[in-house]
C-alpha cells in the first residue's frame, strides 16, 4: 500500500470507528458497505475492527484483486487497525472514543454495477445471505453506507440509494406491507462517510446543480470538472510533487500545440484530410481523438509529434503542410524563441485557470451539502424526518501527503 493510500486508510477507519463508538444511534451498527472498494483496503481494515463488511465494485479486475490480497496474510503483525492516526486525532471525535469489541468480522464482495435499486438488492442479498431474521417482526438491520474516493456520478448515486433505502422503509412500514416484503425491510441505512473524487466523471446535466440552493449556478463544463481536481497550493510541497505539476502543465502544453500540426475545420482539405478518399491519410486508422501517452512521450516536443502522430495512425509526413509551426518540426522550428514564447503561454494560462480550481470543487461540495440538507428537510415526519440529522463537511485527509480529494461528506443521526 503506497503511503497515500495507507494515510487515507488510517485515518477513515479511525474516524468511523471514533463515529459509530461516539453516538448512540450508531452503536448498534455493526454492518458497513463499502461502496467502491477497489482493492478492498478500507474493507480489510473495518473487518479487523470486528464489523462485517460488504465490498462493492463495479469492476470485475478490482474486485478479483481485492478476494487474491484477502488470502494474503498481513506482515507482521501490523494491520490497518493499528494504523498511525489515533480516534481523537481526527475532527469532531470526542476523547472518549473506543475500538469496537464486536467480535470476529467478516467480508464479502460483490460486482455491480452500483445504482440506488442494485445497491439496496445487493445489501439486501448479502444480509440475507448471512441469516434470515428471526421472525417478521425483527427490525431492520442497521447499515453505514461508506466510501473511499467515489469517483465521479458515485458520490450522488450513493446518496440517492441512502434517502431511496430510507423511503421505502418508511413507506412500508406505513402500509403494513413488511410481510409481503421482508428482504425490502432487512436493513435500514443508518448513516453515510462518503469521499467523492474524480470530478470530471460527473455527468453535469444530472449531477450539478443538486440542490435549490445552487439552482441558479452557471452550468459546469468538462473543463470545469477538470480544474476541479486541482490542488495548486501543494505543487510546490517538495521534489516529488514540484516534478509532478511541472510535467503536468507541460503535458497540457504540448497537447494544446499539437492543435497547429493537424488539420483544421477551416483547412479546405479538411473534409479529406479526415475522411476523403485523395488524402494522405485515406486507408489509415487516423482517429479525432489523442487518448493518454505515457509520461516518457513528452520528453520533448518533437518526441511528443512522432508519438502523438503515431497514436492517431499517422506520420508527420502524411499531415499537410500549412503554417510555420508544421514545417522542420524535428529541426530549429520548435527550439525558435517564437515557439517557446508560444508554449509559455499556454502554461501560464493552464496555471491559471487551475488556480481556480479549488473554487469549483468547493462550489461542487456546497451544492451537495445544501442538496443533502434540502432533502433531509423535504422529509417532513417520515423516516428521515423523524431524526435529527448531522450533515457536514469533514477534512479527513492531509492533502500534503498526496490526497487531493480530502473532504468527506458525513451523514448521520445526532442522537
């Protein structure tokens, strides 16, 4: 486990042992799914704190990674429950925190694809899958729904299921309809720890604006979504993180300049050079989109040409020639102090624009409180309405130790 990771898994575990020891309405939670497990990491490590734990992914390689680390015995007798980061380190934990004495835990793990109906189907099979209740009238079981970095549309996806779980119960409750039902009312979700990340996975039109609070937000582009993950503040941190930004910034750079080497709309050979049979490119794999290069193709920039060209199923040779910056671009043209001045350009205004990024993710995360809040509110007397709910924004995480998405979104009774 890099560094990173260990960091983030220490110091969530602490907080949701510190959070389900700390509040009575949580003590009795002894059921945990991870949504978006990965590798399972976070799950081994709820599991060695005496919780039973249902690791949920929607890739099938992940998963399959995460049951062969399973069978792997620890080294040592170190485990993430002996973490570095202590119960009352963390924000919002009181003193008197304690480790859960439940007993043994356990861990299952389950492919889906995660929405709000397959999340409930498969808590609901995975609790059954351990013991039917003792009768009807056994109350549902208590669940915390918790995630470690749920990327992109994840993050509501997983709220969605919370309040989809919460209304159902409450409904058939409500109509006496249980026994017709019980795997509906096997479990109840008691409280949510959600880190959400790659924000350029949202889908805006669905995602953004959430909330009547952010109704009136401009809209948020793709390139929007991806400042958003941007931590400027920490790119200067050390030699790793310095090295990092900098090829970062020359990546995009490079990329943007590639635009000058290739045709353009208003190119009149355009329409061949894309798709007509007298190109220099008709019969080859020539495709509109780069993809992702290695970081070793942007060693330099006529490196970058042949390995971007090569990439789109091209020559350099095949692309017509039109402006200064396409000819010779293995010879002087690139090193000319016009190009240069050209690409430091494009690199001030990339850092820049990601100044503002933490301002978008902070306008993401605003939208969501206020959205989870608003819902809460809207419950009026049901099941949601009928507690007091805590709903905060929780920095979980040392951003200087490379976790960038550092804040947890917190769900969880008052009492």
């Amino acid at each position: 486990m890099s560094p990173k990771k260990s960091h983030e898994v220490s110091r969530m575990t602490a907080y949701i042992q510190a959070l389900i020891s700390s509040r009575p309405a949580l003590n009795n939670v002894k059921h945990i799914v991870d949504v978006g497990a990965g590798q399972g990491y976070l799950s081994r490590a709820l599991r060695d704190l005496g919780f039973h734990v249902l690791a949920l992914d929607g890739n099938a390689v992940q998963t399959k990674g995460a049951e062969r680390r399973d069978r792997v015995p620890p080294k040592g007798s170190r485990t993430a429950s002996h973490g570095t980061e202590k119960a009352t380190d963390l924000p919002g934990t009181p003193h008197d925190a304690r480790r859960n004495s439940s007993g043994k835990g356990s861990l299952s793990h389950q492919t889906i694809y995660i929405t709000a109906s397959t999340l409930q189907a498969a808590v609901s099979s995975w609790l059954h899958s351990e013991g039917p209740h003792d009768d009807d009238s056994s109350p549902p079981i208590p669940v915390l729904i918790v995630a470690l970095h749920a990327c992109g549309s994840l993050t509501p996806d997983i709220f969605r299921a919370f309040f989809a779980c919460r209304a159902d119960s409450e409904l058939l409750s409500v109509n006496n309809d249980t026994s017709n039902h019980p795997e509906r009312m096997s479990w109840l979700a008691k409280g949510a720890v959600i880190v959400g990340c790659c924000y350029n996975l949202l889908e805006p039109e669905v995602d953004f604006p959430l909330s009547r609070r952010c109704s009136r937000s401009p809209p948020l582009t793709a390139s929007h979504l991806q400042l958003a993950a941007q931590i400027p503040s920490h790119w200067l941190d050390n030699a790793t993180s310095r090295s990092a930004a900098y090829l970062s910034v020359k990546k995009v750079a490079y990329r943007a300049l590639l635009e000058a080497f290739l045709p353009s709309p208003e190119d009149e050979h355009h329409e061949e050079v894309i798709q007509g049979d007298r190109s220099p490119l008709a019969g080859s794999n020539f495709k509109n989109r780069l993809g992702r290069l290695s970081d070793s193709a942007y060693t330099s920039f006529p490196h970058f040409l042949s390995c971007a060209f090569a990439k789109l199923g091209t020559s350099s040779s095949a692309l017509p020639l039109g402006s200064d910056l396409r000819v010779g671009i293995t010879g002087p043209c690139v090193d000319s102090p016009d190009f240069r001045t050209m690409q430091q350009r494009v690199e001030v205004l990339h850092v820049l624009r990601c100044l503002i990024g933490p301002s978008v993710e902070s306008l993401i995360l605003l939208d969501r409180i206020a959205w989870l809040k608003e819902t809460l509110q809207d419950s009026g007397s049901g099941a949601m309405g009928g507690t007091r709910w805590d709903v905060e924004l929780v920095n979980l995480f040392d951003q200087a130790m490379g976790s960038g998405r550092n804040t947890a979104l917190l769900v969880a009774p008052f009492e």
